[in-house]
C-alpha cells in the first residue's frame, strides 16, 4: 500500500477526510496502473493496486474489504477479466462499489457491466480529471452511505437486544414478586386453615393428609407442573368453607339437623366465594367449588356428573373421602384402612372415579409395605 501524497496546494477531500479512504485499482497494463494510482493519491487518497482480478479476490478473501472505499476495475485482463472479477467480489462484499476502466465503450459493455453491479465507468486515457474525481468522489459517497447504514442497523439490532433483555429480566423480577405475592397470600390463607381445623380436634391434619393423598396420585400419573401446584393449593384450600360454619355443627357428636345440614353444605360455595377475589386461583376455585360432587350428579352443590367433573376434582374427592372414612369424628367411627378401601371401591362409578381410586389403592398398599 502507498503512503498519502498530497501535493503543495492539493487538500484532502472533505467528504473522504475522516473516513478509510482506500481504493482498490487492478490493471495488467503497469503505466495505466501507476498513473492512476498518481492521480488518486494526488485526491488524497489511500491506493492498494494489483495486476490482475486474482490479486483482488485474495485481497478481499483475508476479510480486509471493510478498508475498502471503492474498487476500479479494467475489463480486459489476463486470467480473471474485468467480469469475472466482479463476481467474485460481488460474492464477497456485495457493498463496495465497483468502476470499471475501460477503453472499450461498446453497449454491449456497458450492459454487460450493469447486468453485473458495476456502480460506475471511467474511460481510459484519464483526460478529465474533474469527472474521475467527481465519480470516484461519488462512489465513495454510496461506500459511506452503505457503511453508516450498516453501523445503524447493527446498533439498532444492538439496542433492540438490550432493551429486549431489559425488559425481559423486568418481566423476570415482576414474574418473581407476583409468584412470591401469591405464595404470600396463600400463605395467610393456610394459616386461617390452620386455625380452622384447631376449632375440631377431629379434622386435625385432615388438609395436610388429603394433600399428601392428591400429590401421590398426581405424581403416579405424571402430572404437568402446573397441574400438580394447583392439585396442591386446591387441596389445601378445600374445607376454607367451613370458617363461616358455626363450631357446634362441626363439633356435634350426633346426626345433623336438616338446617345444619344445609349450612354445612354450603362450605364448598363459601370457599369458592371466600377465594373468587384471588384471580390466580381460579382453578382452584372451581376445584374448591365442586369436590363434593359425584359421578351419578347426587353431589352438591351443582350436581355435576361425569365428565362435567374435572379430573382434578375428581382426585380430590376420592381422597378427601378416604381421609374422612379414616379419620374419627365426633359422630361417628373411622374406618380401618382395608374397609375404607373396600367402600372407596363399591362407591366407584357412581361416587368416586374407578381409575382414581384403584391408582389411590395401589399407592397405599405400597405405602403400607414400606
């Protein structure tokens, strides 16, 4: 490569001033190459020059055609003419623009240099040297425009990823404090159930029981992540219902009147009620709603049957059954785990889901073995 020559008098293109200024020329013949590579040092200009389209193409392949302001090429050459040298170049930066010096000035030339991305033609001898600089000048304008278009977009692109980044580690940070938000409250809640079952010393870890039942089933099935958090919550919330009831109805050690009945039917909808506000919680509210009813449409408060019952309630409610069968009550004597399970069977199909509970049953005399 020269050195920048500028003769006494000559100043620097301003346009080029500040930018790598470095023109590529490649001709066979050496006087023509050598006088144009004087006139564009005289412009101020940095000048790499070859003698044929081979030295070009392995000059850009070593990844050198960002310096690259412009490139002037004569047609006729040994080996790679004109031609096949800008398809090559084309190939490798499709950007930098491409003059072809030429004596030859035929339309078929001329056309055959457009067809080919040619950006410009300088005629040989070099007479005018207004034009040349004027068309060099203009080339090197496109190259700039290229450039600063591309140094654009990359940093768009760029921001683009760094605001998108930002925004999804916010996304991230408002995910975690709403995750954390809902455990909060669910929290809370729990604490009102703990106090709930602290009202009867019979219902004593019922919830923490029904809920290890459901996750056994729910692992043994593989349920979605998603199934298994709403399995758990809704297990826990289940019974949220009977905070409203009056103690005596809980506590009575005898039958229930048909007036305390009815109030203590209305759990499931006061539970659906109490945890309705909490939008997050909506499958668990229809859970919470609906786990007392059954398969033959007797159960409350609805009277859903079959498929109108969702596959997690229908888990909740064979094991929330099996732990009231198990469990002593006021009013009653609990059953041994064998006979709970012969009754969670003569119920199947018509109360409880078969595949459930024989699931239910398979998990629990495994769980005995151990």
């Amino acid at each position: 490569m020269s050195s920048v020559y500028l003769p006494e008098g000559v100043e620097p293109d301003p346009v080029v001033s500040t930018f790598t200024n470095t023109i590529i020329i490649a001709d066979d013949d050496p006087l023509v190459r050598d006088a144009v590579m004087k006139i564009l040092e005289m412009f101020g200009h940095k000048v790499i020059a070859f003698p044929n389209g081979e030295g070009v193409v392995d000059y850009l392949s070593h990844g050198r055609d960002s310096d690259i302001c412009a490139i002037i090429l004569d047609i006729n050459m040994p080996g790679m003419d004109g031609f096949d040298t800008i398809r090559a170049i084309k190939d490798k930066s499709e950007e930098i623009p491409v003059l072809f010096l030429t004596g030859v000035g035929t339309m078929e030339y001329a056309i055959k240099a457009i067809n080919h991305g040619a950006y410009d033609f300088i005629a040989k001898p070099i007479d005018d040297l207004d034009m040349f600089h004027i068309k060099i000048r203009r080339a090197i304008e496109k190259r700039m425009y290229v450039l600063r278009e591309k140094a654009y977009t990359a940093n768009l692109e760029s921001e683009v990823r760094a605001k998108t980044k930002e925004l999804a580690e916010k996304n991230e940070l408002l995910r975690l404090y709403s995750r954390n938000l809902e455990i909060s409250t669910v929290n809370t809640i729990l604490s009102l159930m703990a106090a709930l079952e602290e009202k009867d010393q019979y219902t004593v870890g019922h919830t923490t029981r029904v809920t290890e039942y459901a996750l056994m089933i729910g692992r043994a099935i593989k349920l979605s992540d998603d199934d298994m958090i709403v399995l758990e919550r809704a297990c826990q919330l289940h019974d949220i219902g009977k905070l409203v009831i009056d103690v005596s109805s809980i506590r009575k050690p005898g039958p229930l009147t048909a007036d305390e009945w009815v109030l203590v039917k209305k759990h499931p909808v006061v539970g659906e009620n109490i945890i309705k506000p909490l939008t997050f919680l909506d499958r668990e509210c229809n859970i919470i709603r609906h786990h007392h009813e059954r398969l033959d449409g007797n159960g409350y408060p609805d009277g859903l049957a079959a498929s109108e019952i969702d596959y997690l309630t229908r888990i909740v409610t064979v094991v929330d059954g099996y732990d009231a069968m198990t469990s002593k009550r006021s009013y009653k004597t609990n059953l041994s785990r064998t006979n709970a399970i012969e009754e969670m069977r003569r119920c199947v199909d018509y109360q409880f889901d078969r595949e459930i509970v024989e699931i239910f049953i398979s998990l629990l005399q495994v769980s005995h073995k151990q």
